[in-house]
C-alpha cells in the first residue's frame, strides 16, 4: 500500500503521468507517454487517474500508470 501511495503522491506533485499498458490494452499505442493529469480518484487500490490525451480525457488506473 505505501507503494501505491507513493506513486499518487508522486503524480499529484508533477501534474504528468507515464502510461504502463498490457499489450491486449486496446490504448497500447498510448504506451510510455507522458500526459498531464487532469484529475485523481479517492487513494486506493484500483484509483481513477483521468489522463488529458490529445485534448481528450481517458480514465486509466493506478495500475496502468509508471
């Protein structure tokens, strides 16, 4: 747990994101590329980070962020 409190602390502080996906993700194309946060869920397990892609927002999880 305190890893993955770390790793929202860390986002929250840079404002950016770096994108881990699996390869069946059907956004692997967005993989290791960095966006600007636009918001974060509640800290926990599967924590909603949404993502401004291209101008767009994308829900990802704390899982699929480096």
């Amino acid at each position: 747990m305190k890893k993955l409190f770390q790793r929202i602390d860390r986002i929250r502080a840079s404002g950016y994101a770096i994108l881990k996906l699996d390869p069946s993700s059907p956004h692997y194309y967005l993989n290791g590329r960095r966006f600007p946060v636009h918001s974060i869920g509640k800290a926990e397990l599967k924590c909603r980070v949404t993502l401004l892609v291209d101008g767009r927002q994308m829900d990802f999880t704390i899982n699929d962020i480096l």
